[in-house]
C-alpha cells in the first residue's frame, strides 16, 4: 500500500442515472464502488464519461462533494448514461440500459494511465466493455494496473462469454453473484455442479487465485489462495437490491487490503451490502457506528 497508507483506488466504467417508476438516482456499480470505498477511508479516482448536460453535471457534483477526484471524468458529445430499471415484488431489478452513453466513449490518455499505475487496485466491470471505445481504453489501462478486480456484471445483451473470459485472464481477483458463477462456468466449459467446484474451475482455468461469489440474503463465498470463506449474510428487509452487490465489493476490498484477513474483509462486505439492500437505491449513508452495531448487536 501507499506510504500514506490510505488505500488508493481506481474505478473504471459506467456513471449514469437509474431511472425507477416513481424517481430517479446517480447510479453505475464503479461509482457506487467509488463512494463506498471513499465512506470507508480509500483514496478514490473515477475514470469514466459524462455528457455535457444536466445529468452529467449533476453527477459530477456528487463526487466532487464526496471528495472522488474527478480529473479523470470526461465530458464527451454523447449524453449522460441512462438505465430504466423495474422492480419484481421482492425488490430484485431487471435493467434497460440505454446505447450509446457517454460513459461508452471513455478515452485512454497517458497521465490517467499513470495514476491507475500508482493505486494499490484497480476496479473495472464487463459492462463498461461494450462499447469499443472504452473497451480499448479499459485493455490499454489495465496493462498499467497493480491489482486489478473484475466485476462480472451480466446486463444482457452487452456481454459475451469470450469477452468474459479475456477479461477474467487480466484479474487478480474476480467477482461474481451465484447466478454469474453458473452461468459463466458452465459457457466455458464446466460439468460441475456445485459452488466450490465452479469456483475451483474458473480459479485454475483463468489463472485466478480470489474469486468471490455473493448469495443475495444468503450471504458469500471468498476463495483465497486455495482456502474457502463463508459468510451467510445478514436478514433484513429487502427494500431494493440495487448497489447492493457494489458496496458488497467495496467493503470486501477495503477490509482484505487493510486488515489482510479474508473472514472479516466477506463479513464487512455481507453487512453493508445487506444495509444497502435495507435502504433506497445504491448509495445510502452507512456510519462506521450504525455498521459495527449491525454486525454486534446488543443482546
């Protein structure tokens, strides 16, 4: 880590508005990454695009106000990413994600290349790969990246499997919620069935030594360096589950690169991705206070 020893992060992806039936929130999961890991203490940089209009300078007002550096978010001619999301009646989100978007057209510069090369992680997703241009962008950024954590986030149709694969053989670490797992395993080739199997699988087919899968309310698995850590999540009521799975990652990562110790870094990920599930879009405040009596409360 960095001498400072204030964890540095970048994020690399989407910034957009999630458009619910009765309101509208700044969302995207490498922005939802980028405030959670700036609550918990990291040193964050977002490197992504917004249009010049309302919506990208309200975006960009949020993350100035949260202290995110900014200098890497681009305005471009296209507009402001939009998604259209629907909610089921257990609060589970389907997504209509409009293209192009702004954040499509990310551009590959030098001097973000070198900040991404002096942060201790580097968080980017298979969504903000759809597009060519801020894929290049993304290949090109992560030859210059320490440590690199994949976030599998399958939006049909912006995804392919080969895709997947290239990008999985970049990770150091990679994150997927247990409907990815199966179906990305089984795509490449996998006759497994179980989770550790699947796992174990694409650990050795990707050359991956930490893989995270999450289980909704039922928890999460973290595979380490051969070793296996389970958490069954927290109960709560489930108002939305969307940023849930992104601060899930956020605590995950802030906690293993600081404390080094895997059963506490999936605790921390499972409480606050659970809070987030109890709270209205992706990014509701959560105190250091209000999460510590989370996980121990008083009997």
């Amino acid at each position: 880590m960095n001498m400072n020893n204030r964890l540095k992060v970048a994020c690399f992806g989407e910034v957009l508005w999630d458009h619910f039936p009765t309101y509208s929130k700044i969302g995207g999961a490498p922005l939802n990454v980028a405030l959670r890991l700036k609550s918990l203490g990291a040193e964050v940089t977002l490197i992504s695009a917004i249009g010049n209009d309302q919506y990208g300078n309200q975006i960009q007002e949020l993350l100035e106000n949260s202290n995110i550096d900014t200098t890497e978010l681009i305005k471009v001619s296209f507009k402001t990413g939009a998604v259209n999301v629907s909610l089921n009646e257990k609060g589970d989100a389907s997504y209509d994600i409009v293209h192009p978007s702004a954040w499509d057209k990310i551009d590959y510069n030098d001097k973000t290349a070198e900040k991404i090369a002096n942060c201790d992680v580097f968080v980017f997703g298979s969504l903000s790969t759809r597009d060519e241009h801020s894929r290049n962008s993304l290949k090109n950024y992560l030859m210059k990246a320490q440590y690199k954590v994949f976030d599998v986030n399958l939006r049909a149709p912006h995804y392919t499997y080969e895709g997947i694969r290239d990008l999985m053989n970049y990770a150091d670490m990679i994150k997927l919620n247990d409907d990815e797992l199966f179906e990305v395993s089984w795509q490449l080739g996998s006759k497994f069935n179980s989770f550790k199997q699947n796992i174990e699988y694409l650990a050795k087919l990707t050359n991956t030594n930490t893989i995270c899968v999450t289980k909704g309310a039922f928890g999460a698995v973290l595979y380490q360096n051969g070793n296996f850590y389970n958490h069954n999540g927290f109960r709560v009521k489930v108002v939305d589950t969307v940023g849930s799975g992104d601060s899930f990652l956020a605590g995950m990562i802030y906690t293993l690169f600081t404390s080094h110790d895997p059963k506490k870094a999936i605790e921390i990920g499972c409480a606050i991705g659970a809070l987030v599930a109890n709270s209205e879009g992706g990014n509701p405040k959560i105190e250091s206070k209000q999460l510590e009596a989370f996980i121990n409360p008083i009997l």
